[in-house]
C-alpha cells in the first residue's frame, strides 16, 4: 500500500490536470459526436420541435427558429432545381414531413411569445420590447406599419396563392404521378426482364434498372401523401393567423389599449408571423411542385429550359417586333421600356440565327470530314485485305435485308441473335462469340451467308414481306395453297412462299408459317450446333477454365497444374470431339474431373474423349432417349463386332480407322444401310449401339453414310443406369 501512496503523492499536480478531460474538451467532444451521427442530431431536433409546442422560449430564440427554418426552406428549394430526375432526391417526402413539424412548431411558439408579451402605446410610442425580431424585420420590409390593411391583402393573396395554386396543383400532379407509375411499373419490370433475357443488356444493368424503378415507385408513392402535408400546413396557419390577430385583440383590449390600436399593433405582429410562417412554406410548396413535375431527364431543369429556348430565333423576332409595334401605339412612359425589350428580344433572335447557322454549317463540314475518313479507311481497308482479321463468326446480307439488322426499325434480328448465342451457351456449353454483320453488294439483294473463319457454312435466299409456310403433313389436300416454290435452309423441307395479306389463311389451312427473321435465327441456331466444334478454340476454352475456377478451383489446379499436368491444346482437342458429336459440355466439372482420373495415362485425345464420354453416359443416353426414358437402338452383332476390332489400325496422332477386305464392306455398308432406312421409316432417331472399344471407329464409318445418326457405347449405358431403359429395333449383321 506505500508504494501506492508514494506513487500518488509523488507525482506533479500538473500531470495529474492534464490527464483529466476539461468541461470543454467533453463539450467539443459531444458537439463532434453529434455531428458526425446525422441520426442523433436529427432525433435532437425534433425532440427540441416537440418543447417549441410546449415550451414558451424567448425572443431571441424564435428569431434563430425562423432564420434557421428560412434557410432550410431555400436549401431544399435550390436542390431540388439542381436535382435532375425527382427520384434522385429520394428523402424529399420525410424532409417535407419534417420541415412542416418545425415551421409549425416556430408558428405555435410565435404566437404565444405574442400574446405573452403585451403591446402597449400608439403610434411611434408603441413598446414591443419583448416581441420577435424577425416578425417585427419582414413588416417593416413590407411597410406593414404604414398600412396594415395592404400587409393584410398581402397575406391573404400569399396564402391564396400557395393554397388554391400550388399546393392543389401538386397534390393533383402527385397524385397521378404516383397512380400511373405504379400502373405502369408491371409493363417496365417485364420490359428490362426481356432485355435481360435477350442479352440486349447485362444481368447486373439489369439489377439496378430494376433498382431504380423500385426506387422511384417508393418515392411518388410517398409523395402522393406528402403533398398533404403541404396544403394541409397552409390550412392551419390560416388559423392560426386568425386566432392570433383575436387573441391579439382581446389582449390588447384587456391590457387598458384602445381597440383600434390593439388591432393595429396585433395585426402588425399577426401579419409579420404569418408572413414568417408562409414564406418559407410557400418555398416548400412551390419545391414540391416542382420536383413532382420534373421528368426522368438526366439533365438539369436549368439546362432542358435553355435547349428548349434557344432551338428557333424567328420566335424572338417575332416577340420583338409586337413589342416595338405595342412601343409606337402606346405613346406613354411605357414606350421607352417596349422598344428596350422589344431591341432586347431582337438581338436575341440574332444571336440565335446566327448559331444556328453556324452550328448547321458545322454539321455539313463534320460530314463532309466523316465521309473523307471513310474514304480514307475503305482505301486503307483495300490496301491491307490481305492483313486482315477473319471473324470467326460472321453473316452477310444482301440489301434487302438490311433492314432486319437496322436499328431504327427495331434491329429484330439483332435481337434474336443476342438470345440465341445466350441460349446455346446454356445449353451447349460454349462461348458463341459475337456475330459479325455486314452487307455485302455481291450477294443477291434477298440472299445471306453464314461463314465460320471466312469459309461459308449455309447460304439462303428469303423473300422480304413474305411467310415461308411449310406443309408438315397437317394440310389437306383440298386445303393447299399455291405459292412460289422454295426449300426451308435449315432442315431442307419443301415449302412455299405466301405474301403477307395470306398469312392467317395458310394458318387455318394447318401450314406453318414462319417469317423471314425466325429463318434466319433458326437457321443460325443450326450452324451453331452443327458447327461447334469449329468455334471453339483456346481462348474461349481458357474463359470457360477461368470461370469454372472460381466455383472448383481444386478440379481446375489438378488438371492443369498437376503432375501430369494438361495443355490447352490437349483439353480443346477432347473438347473438340465432344461437340462433334452434339454432345454437350455444360457439365465441365465432370469432364474435367475425368481427364484428371486419366491424367496418368498415355496421353491420347481419341482415348480421353471415349472416357469422358462413358463418365458422361447419363447425359448422352437421356439426350437420344424419348419422353419415356427409353431408348430404341439397333445392336451390332457379336462377331461383326469382333471382326471391327480385329481390324482397327491405330496411327499416332490420328483417327483410330478399321479396314475390312472389300466383300465384308460392302456387306457391312449394305446391312447398315438397309437397317437405319428401316428405323427412319418407323420414326425413331437412329442409334447404334455397340462396345466401347469399337465406338469412335464404327461412328467414323457410319458418318460416310449417314448424317444425325448416334453411335453410343455399352459403357455409356451402363453409365446411365436405370435412367434410361434400352428397346433393341435390330441387330446389324454381315
């Protein structure tokens, strides 16, 4: 306990004061603390409202209220000029909750610090000693004491105005505001879905569209209530004035003044509160207004009025002339202001033809300049073809199909494209990249291409204002219509071209009718699925590893940083045969789990895709499997089988082949043959089914012969378990 005391006495008394905090170090730091939380300052205000009712402050008080609410009152109003869509001043509708609670409170406590002080004398000898400042400030601005009954007419054209004017205006327009908005806001929601959908515009833009519209819901549906604050606050100060200049009276009456001056004395005060009471209400309801009228430019107020004020100049010659001709007939005092504003608007109409000329003139010189650098890139362009980039995805269109890509008469092909390439990415797996289209003045006017790397891979001719109606075998005989001859481009049926006004008759009559955008979509839908394993390459395989890194980054690391560690190459190669054979590679975290389990392995691609394929056997039998779950299948005989296996030859770095003599393929090609026309004519996808070890040989074989035939393996099947049930259709046989 010494060493305590000792410790305690020895010490400087200055250390011991200055480590204890002062009362103004505490008071600074309550005044930082409320400053820097918003939430406490504003709870302090509206308890400090709450004693403006119930509490009779001072003069001096009072006067800070009303100076404080004047300034808020002209803050709003500023910020609402230079806010530029209404529902960016989201908190408008609590601040002018808040704002009439306050001026309410002021107008309340003004009126008792009235009647509280009373008002004795006449004329110069009035005493007002214990009444507000600020009321006493605005009368004699307006020269109330000279002439009470004008300050009264003012008031009473001040409230009129602010009540029947403004206030009423922008309850209505708050009103409807609010009712179309939330009317409209289904249609507005469904519209940025569909562009979502259509990937006219990102998930994440779409995200925020979305926010932005809840954001304005919520704002006129808070306004449509708000706006009866504001008339309603102009109701009740009326009032209140009325009730002030009686009780004014009465107290002036019972305080020994005549009753002339205590009308006129109470009238002063009564008209100065009120006066301080509705202008910074009127600021508010005309704020109100205002921001409720406002639209959802994204331009100032301040700067829609001048673009729309100085777009003609023959309007202000036209002003300054009647101006000037009103300057000669009138002949008064009058004149001499006509003809200033009259030349005012004269010089203004001037200035803007002037502009407008010049900025006209402008336009033709930075056309002229756009089409010299137009020129100068299509020589350019010319002279460095051979250098130039081929797209790996490109369409070219003859004239006449311009318009289906031009965006000022809707682009209906550009919006099916964009839904297209996110489709198949769904549902293939891949990266479709982004179409390139041009015209192309060496095709017919009606005709288009698609090319792969610069090489065509489909070509057609449409008919623009015509339907390619197509007879799939649920027309009558009685019912056909006659029409030009054509063939559908994608699946190559026979059909017919009908002009618009004969569209719902093939329609009744069973055809289906399809237009020119949807041939072309369907069409490009096609090629890409018939085609993808030619846009698949290294770059968008290194996307689709990178996005699949972020969700299995383990299965990502093991495959290409391994021990046996794959190249790019390697995994577009097994990716390549996949998407050859129309199989899917959506499900990357299997087939890259796979190629790990093999990794091990002498690396062969032909061998990891037959292995990534039975991992993937579910998939590929539900793929050719009906609504059933069955799948119909042709089997290959046992010793055909063997005979195939006998015969494969294996070179390094190609396509395992096999190679009968000459009478056993013939009989094998007949026999095929003849067993896959037989499933087709009883409507059934043609499969084959065999073992794995002769599967990639055998679908090489079967391809020579016949397209959109499947060649699965037993491995695959058992893959798929009891998910899908095999129906043997034959067995094919030499």
């Amino acid at each position: 306990m010494g060493k305590v005391f000792s410790f305690k006495m020895g010490g400087n008394m200055s250390d011991i004061q200055n480590t204890q905090p002062t009362r103004n170090s505490m008071n600074s730091g309550f005044l930082r603390s409320m400053l820097a939380n918003p939430g406490i300052l504003l709870a302090c205000g509206i308890v400090i409202c709450i004693f403006f009712f119930i509490y009779p402050f001072g003069k001096t008080i009072i006067d800070l209220a009303m100076v404080l609410y004047l300034s808020v009152s002209m803050l709003i109003l500023l910020k609402v000029t230079f806010t530029k869509r209404a529902a960016d001043f989201s908190t408008f509708p609590q601040l002018v909750l808040l704002t009439t609670f306050f001026g309410l409170a002021i107008n309340v406590s003004s009126t008792r610090n009235i009647l509280n002080n009373p008002v004795t004398g006449s004329g110069y000898a009035v005493n007002m000693a214990g009444q507000s400042d600020m009321v006493q400030g605005i009368c004699n601005l307006m020269h109330v004491n000279d002439n009470v009954v004008v300050g009264i007419i003012i008031f009473v054209i001040l409230v009129i105005v602010q009540k029947i004017v403004i206030s009423k205006g922008a309850d209505r327009v708050g009103e409807v505001t609010a009712r179309f908005t939330l009317d409209a806001m289904t249609t507005k929601m469904f519209a940025i879905q569909q562009q979502v959908s259509s990937g006219a515009i990102t998930e994440d833009e779409g995200n925020k569209r979305i926010a932005d519209l809840q954001q304005e819901i919520d704002f006129y549906s808070a306004m449509d209530g708000s706006t009866k604050f504001v008339s309603g606050n102009v109701t009740v100060g009326i009032f209140i004035t009325i009730i002030n200049l009686i009780g004014g009276i009465i107290t002036g009456v019972m305080g020994g003044s005549q009753a002339g001056d205590a009308f006129k004395n109470y009238a002063f005060l009564t008209i100065g509160d009120g006066l301080m009471s509705q202008l910074p209400a009127l600021m508010i309801s005309f704020a109100t207004g205002l921001l409720i009228t406002k639209n959802n430019s994204r331009e100032f107020l301040g700067n829609q009025i001048a673009d729309q004020f100085k777009s003609d100049g023959k309007v202000y010659y036209l002003i300054g002339t009647v101006l000037l001709g009103l300057g000669l007939v009138f002949r008064n005092g009058a004149t001499v202001v006509l003809f200033a504003e009259g030349a005012l608007f004269l010089f203004l109409g001037y200035s803007m033809s002037k502009k407008e000329k010049s900025e006209e003139e402008q336009k033709i010189m930075k056309l002229e300049e756009e089409k010299q650098k137009q020129k100068d890139v299509k020589s350019a362009t010319e002279d460095a073809a051979p250098l130039a980039k081929v797209d790996l995805l490109s369409m070219e269109i003859g004239f006449n199909l311009t318009p289906l890509v031009d965006s000022s008469k809707g682009a209906e092909l550009l919006t099916r494209i964009r839904r297209i390439r996110r489709e198949e990415a769904l549902d293939l797996g891949i990266i479709v990249p982004k179409i390139h289209i041009q015209d192309q003045m060496s095709l017919s006017p009606d005709e288009y291409v698609f090319r792969i790397r610069g090489n065509e891979v489909g070509r057609a001719k449409l008919k623009i204002g015509h339907y390619m109606c197509l007879n799939t075998g649920s027309v009558p005989k009685d019912r056909e219509l006659q029409g030009e001859a054509t063939v559908d481009p994608t699946f190559g049926m026979k059909a017919i071209w009908l002009p618009e006004s004969k569209r719902v008759e093939a329609e009744n009559a069973g055809y289906a009718v399809v237009d020119p955008p949807t041939i072309i979509a369907t069409h490009l839908t096609e090629i890409i699925r018939q085609h993808a394993a030619e846009i698949i390459d290294r770059e968008s395989v290194n996307t689709i590893v990178e996005n699949l890194k972020e969700t299995n980054k383990i299965v990502v690391n093991e495959v290409l940083n391994g021990e046996h560690k794959y190249t790019y190459g390697e995994i577009e190669a097994v990716l390549k045969n996949l998407l050859a054979e129309q199989v899917s590679i959506i499900n990357m975290v299997q087939i890259m789990e796979t190629l790990a389990d093999y990794a091990k392995y002498p690396r062969d691609v032909w061998f990891l895709t037959e292995r990534v394929r039975e991992s993937l056997g579910a998939q590929i039998c539900a793929q050719y499997a009906d609504e059933n779950k069955e799948l119909h299948v042709l089997s290959v005989n046992q010793s055909l089988a063997e005979k195939i296996n006998a015969n494969i030859q294996n070179q390094p770095g190609r396509k395992p082949m096999f190679a009968l003599d000459p009478v056993d393929d013939r009989n094998f090609m007949s026999a095929l043959d003849a067993n896959l026309a037989a499933v087709k004519e009883h409507g059934y996808l043609p499969v084959i089914l065999c073992p794995g070890a002769i599967r990639l040989v055998l679908r090489g074989a079967v391809e020579r012969i016949i397209s959109g035939c499947a060649v699965i393996s037993i491995e695959e099947v058992l893959a798929a378990g009891k998910n899908v049930k095999i129906i043997s259709l034959g067995e094919i046989n030499v």
